[in-house]
C-alpha cells in the first residue's frame, strides 16, 4: 500500500473512531453521570449488586458497549474480528469490507481515575508480536498487518461501596414485579432490600471520560507492570486524551525502536554496563542527543486494565 494511501485510511478511521467515542459517555451513564449498570437479575427478578473490582467492572463494561461498537463497524463500512484468544491482541480488528488490507487494531482499555487529574493503563506487549512482526503467535493477525494500533480509552471514578463479593447486595425493586409479593425471598439465603425502583441502587462505578488515541502517542517510557512486557501509559488525564505521550513529538518509529529494545540494549554508565529504561538514556545511546528537546517529559510506571 503507498503511504499516501496508508495515511488517508488512518486519518478516516480515526476521525471516525473520534466521533463514536464521543457518543459513549451519554450511552452508559444515567442523567446524573452514574453508571446505567447496576447489577445483574435472576429468574426471579432478584438484582444482585456488582463488585467494583476492576477486571469485573473492565469486562462489563467491554459486554456493555460492544452492541454499539458493532453498530459503529457496520456504520463505517468494516467488519470486526474478535481475538480468538483471552490474552491475544488486540480485543478487536477492524478490516474494511471492500479492501481487506485495510486492517486497524483496536484495544478497549478501562481503568479508575485515581484523583481529578490521573490514571494510568498498560498499552500491550513489548515482546513476542511486538518484536517480531511479521508473526501471528498471540496476536489476530501480524503486527505488521495492521495500518494502526487504537485505544478506546475508558476513565471511571468508583463509587466508595462494594468492593468485594461479601459486599455485594440484593434487591427486590417494585417496579420491575408484575405482583409484588416477593416470590424471590425464597430463592435466596441472602437478605433481600425492596426498593421501588432501578434507579434507587447505587452504581459501582460512575464519571465516565471515553477518548480514542493512538496507542504510540500516549505510551510513556516506562513498563505497565513490574512483572510483565507491558508498555506504560502516560498518567495525566488531558494529556492521554489530547494524544501528548512522551513519544508524540518524535514520531511512532522511535517508539517502535525503544521499545523493542527496551531491557536489552546496553550502555555503560559509570564504567558498569547497564540495560537501557529510559527514552533520554536510548537516545544518548544512539547518538542523538539533540532530539532530547522532543521528549514530552510526562511519564507513568503505572497501569489498570
């Protein structure tokens, strides 16, 4: 494909991308901002409360708004190809119906804002797919195959309740019985709460912000996780929406290049050979110092997902 080509699909896919994200926030929330999900029901109209533990508010989340992200894909001309695999990359492949080179990457990303003005993800492998891209091992198709990498970038607060399944509550709500005469109390050996409506039952999780970026424009130069080959996000939330990662003034090749050298390239530092984690020390080592001055000095060592 020309280049010429590559950016004009890139550009469109993500205007595109920009828009639908826009729209998410009024879909999952109520009137007043809280989370449109309260719980789940059983047969007999029971609501049980959910926990606010991230990876099950991450997964709800990702149930709750796939309806509209294939309404999106449908909407834009492309088809959607879900990873085959828990722990493949990414969540979701767009490939565009009449051109299937035409293939964007896309990972929903979710995490809790750790106060006004931070949160922090982990933005995928630095190993494996990442280094060698012409390989379909973990990954949908070759990292290579795709013309862009996107987050769906999902930031909520957590209501102060329910943070463990011991917390987890149950109600019985009027306005859902046909005949209110508790027919489920005998269902259960947990308490059952009547209350008269949905709305009544506090949401787990509340404040929404959705923006879509770029996966190398919010990357920091700093690992996700301690344990695990995961790129960092950048922590300031306007800087993750407004796509101002530490790499985004020097362009997505240096971010490809360090971070498939992060760990492992070596430079001596006080007469002692030592692995290379930062942008400012991989640059030195590459002889260009002078692109120092581009380096967006905001980082994160932080994550959720």
């Amino acid at each position: 494909m020309q280049p010429k080509d590559r950016k004009k699909y890139k550009m469109e896919f993500k205007k595109e991308l920009e828009s639908f994200t826009g729209k998410l926030k009024r879909y999952v929330s109520t009137e007043n901002g809280d989370w449109a999900i309260k719980g789940f029901i059983d047969v007999y109209k029971n609501i049980y409360t959910i926990s606010s533990d991230t990876k099950i508010v991450s997964k709800i989340l990702e149930i709750h708004i796939f309806p509209q992200i294939v309404q999106f894909a449908e909407s834009i001309g492309f088809n959607i190809v879900l990873a085959e695999k828990q722990n493949w990359y990414p969540d979701l492949t767009f490939i565009r119906k009449d051109d299937e080179d035409v293939k964007f990457a896309v990972d929903i990303k979710t995490t809790v804002r750790r106060n006004d003005k931070t949160a922090g993800f982990t933005l995928g492998s630095h190993g494996g797919y990442f280094k060698e891209r012409e390989k379909s091992k973990n990954i949908q198709f070759p990292y290579n195959h795709y013309l862009g990498h996107y987050c769906i970038g999902i930031i909520y607060t957590r209501a102060d309740s329910l943070d463990s399944l011991s917390e987890i509550q149950s109600f019985q709500v009027q306005e859902l019985q046909e005949e209110f005469d508790l027919l489920s109390k005998k269902s259960s050996e947990r308490q059952v709460t009547t209350i008269k409506n949905l709305k009544s039952i506090t949401s787990v999780i509340k404040d929404f912000d959705f923006f879509a970026a770029e996966k190398w424009k919010i990357a920091s130069d700093k690992q996700g996780s301690g344990n695990t080959a995961n790129i960092g996000s950048i922590l300031d939330i306007q800087d993750l929406k407004n796509e101002n990662g530490v790499f985004s003034k020097l362009g997505e090749e240096w971010f490809d290049e360090y971070w498939m050298n992060y760990g492992s390239a070596t430079m001596m530092k006080n007469g002692k050979p030592t692995k290379i984690t930062t942008l400012k020390d991989f640059l030195e080592f590459k002889g260009r110092t002078d692109l120092w001055s581009k380096i967006v000095s905001k980082s994160s060592n932080k994550k959720e997902k």
